[in-house]
C-alpha cells in the first residue's frame, strides 16, 4: 500500500468503495442492475471535490477476487479520470478485501493528520463498518465527509455526522448523474 510521508503536501485522502456504491445503487436506489447512463459520473467527482477539499489522493478500491475482464474498460476509464485503481484479493475466505484494505488505509494515515500531512478523509460507502476508523480521523483533528445515497448510509456513519463529519449526497449534492434515479425530488432529510 503506497504512503505519505511528512515530506508531501497536505492531501485530502479519497477511498471508494465500489463494490458497496455499486450495489446500493443497484439493489436499494433502483432496484436494478443500473445500466451505462444510470452510473455515476465518476468524472465529474474529482473537480467537486476538489472545491470541497483542495487536493485529492482518490483510490477507487474493488474486490480484486471479483474482478472480471468487463471492468477492465472501467480500469483504464477511472485511471484516466485521475483514479488510483486498488483491486485487493481476499486474505481468507472471511475477510472483505476492500473493507480490509480501506480500513488499513485509514488507520495507516491517522498519525499523517496529526503531523498536519492529510486534511480529510472522503469515503464513498454506505457500510457502517468503517465508522470506527473514521471516528479516530476526526478524533485526531482530521475532517470527513462521507458520501453515499443518505438515506441508505448505517446508523453508525449517520451518527459520525454529531461528531463533526459531513455528509454528502452522492446525486442531489455531487450532481455524479446524468438521469435523476426516482429518488425524491429534493433532498428529503432538508424538508
């Protein structure tokens, strides 16, 4: 796994999880495998969160034992879009290899905040799981935001928001779609 060292501008690190966005759109936005045009932009991420945080590190993470030749155009897409492309096979047949690999991630770069190296933490991710990790991030002075569709995020990150983290919608807030998916018009949580 690559590292910032003391030595690098402060960055604002950005972790994907693509299996987990991907599926969340899938199964509980449209209820549908999403086709071409019902994706997210990934394009047009980057600029907006650079107004949001400065400059970015984005690592795109998928689950490497997954992986098939179709997401190979997906690869190089993202790449060129600017994305580190992380595919991290499977420890054992029990761990989660983009959990595993976000999360080390994550506590790999807290002694970075604290050295003033890291700003932020941006992660794309409905999983309650990471919720642990962020906490220490904002424990340690850092900032997140943390993206997703708000309605489907756990009670764990929600709750990370009384904490000082902010919440990003990924289509009403980041604008990462070019169709509205039949989602309420508006934000429902700003009525």
């Amino acid at each position: 796994m690559e590292t910032l060292n003391s030595s690098s501008p402060v960055q604002s690190i950005v972790l994907i999880d693509g299996p987990n966005v991907d599926s969340v759109l899938g199964n509980c936005i449209l209820q549908d495998c999403p086709r071409s045009h019902e994706r997210p932009r990934w394009n047009r991420v980057l600029p907006i969160l650079r107004e949001q945080v400065g400059n970015v590190k984005p690592y795109f993470v998928f689950n490497g034992d997954r992986c098939r030749d179709k997401v190979f155009p997906l690869y190089r897409a993202l790449r060129g879009f600017g994305y580190n492309v992380e595919a991290p096979k499977a420890y054992d047949d029990e761990t989660d290899p983009v959990d595993t690999w976000i999360i080390d991630k994550i506590h790999a770069s807290v002694p970075l905040i604290r050295e003033g190296c890291v700003g932020s933490f941006v992660l794309f991710s409905h999983d309650g799981g990471y919720a642990p990790a962020l906490r220490r991030v904002l424990d340690s002075g850092g900032r997140v935001l943390i993206v997703g569709f708000r309605e489907e995020l756990s009670p764990p990150l929600l709750e990370l928001e009384e904490h000082g983290a902010q919440i990003l919608d990924l289509e009403y807030d980041l604008g990462a779609f070019d169709v509205r998916l039949g989602r309420p018009f508006g934000p429902p949580w700003a009525a």
